[in-house]
C-alpha cells in the first residue's frame, strides 16, 4: 500500500497527496487470500476500513481511501494528509519565531509568513475557497495573545482553511513556545 501512495503522488504533480489512493490498481498484486463479496467490502468500508477487492478486468484495487477517524473532516487519507503536510511545514517555517521578542511585531510577521506559505498551498491545489470566498484566514494579534500567553513566552496563531475535499473549514490553533 505505501507503494501504491507513492505511484498515485507521482501521477499527479507537483505534490500529489491531495489525490486519494483509491481505485488504483495494485501493480503485482494478482488475488487476494480472502475473496470479498461485494456486500462484505462495503461492510468493511463502513467500519472506515478500506477492503482490496478484485475488480474484473483491472485487477486488485483499494476500495476507498478512509482513515480510522470520526471526525468526519478527516475521514478521507487525503484531507488528513494535507493538513499533517501544512502543520508539519508551518511548525518548521515558525521554529525561528521563539527566539524572537514577543510581541505585536513579531506577530505581524508570523502571520505574515504563515499566510506566504499558505499561498504555496492554494497555487498547488491543496487548498479551496471557504464559503465565505476566502482561501484561508490567519489571525494573530493581541486577541489571542494575551498578557498572560506573552509573559509564559507563548505565541497563538489562529489558521482557517479548507483542504480540497472537505466540505468544511479547519481551525487550527497553532501554538508557538512555551517556557
């Protein structure tokens, strides 16, 4: 399977993890040990389990692309994907932002470089318009950093956005340093 996450990035560049990996043949593999009927895959598939099912004529495929999750945002690999690249890549972008003095200055340039790379992501079709119209929203100012936040040597920025296949916005609140 991890290879079959890997041939579906490369089919669609430049960052391909936006498309689920579902519905691919799994190249190599000719049957399963277990043959599913269809009434079974779809149980499985309802239990957020993804069953690789014979499909005649193009071989083993996954049948869907659904992580363990409740949270209905993050039912689909996909979507968790993307919001595990974009956490990852901010955390990294804003390590610098500790050593820094805390205050309204240093807040514009988070959020301000927070928002560049939040750009990066909605020029490579890894983000979509909230219903609102926005791409994604960054906040971080005196509202969520309060005095008390500020002397513990803690930075809080709000994100909103949207990764493509969701129907709804993610809030994320992003927390930098800490003494």
């Amino acid at each position: 399977m991890a290879g079959l996450y890997v041939s579906v990035e490369k089919m669609h560049p430049p960052i391909g993890i936006q498309w689920p990996p579902a519905n691919v043949p799994v190249r190599g593999c000719t049957h399963s040990s277990i043959e599913l009927t269809h009434h079974e895959a779809k149980e499985l598939a309802q239990g957020h389990v993804n069953p690789i099912v014979l499909v005649p004529g193009q071989g083993m495929m996954p049948m869907g692309a659904r992580t363990l999750s409740k949270d209905p945002i993050f039912q689909q690999i996909n979507s968790r994907r993307i919001m595990n690249m974009i956490i990852e890549q901010i955390n990294r972008d804003t390590q610098w932002a500790v050593f820094e003095v805390n205050n309204p200055h240093l807040w514009t340039i988070v959020a301000r470089d927070i928002g560049s790379r939040l750009e990066e992501f909605w020029n490579l079709g890894l983000l979509e318009l909230s219903q609102e119209g926005e791409k994604y929203f960054v906040f971080c100012n005196e509202t969520n950093n309060p005095r008390h936040l500020l002397d513990a040597g803690y930075i809080n920025v709000e994100i909103r956005l949207q990764p493509v296949g969701t129907t709804e916005q993610i809030l994320i609140d992003f927390t930098l340093g800490g003494g």
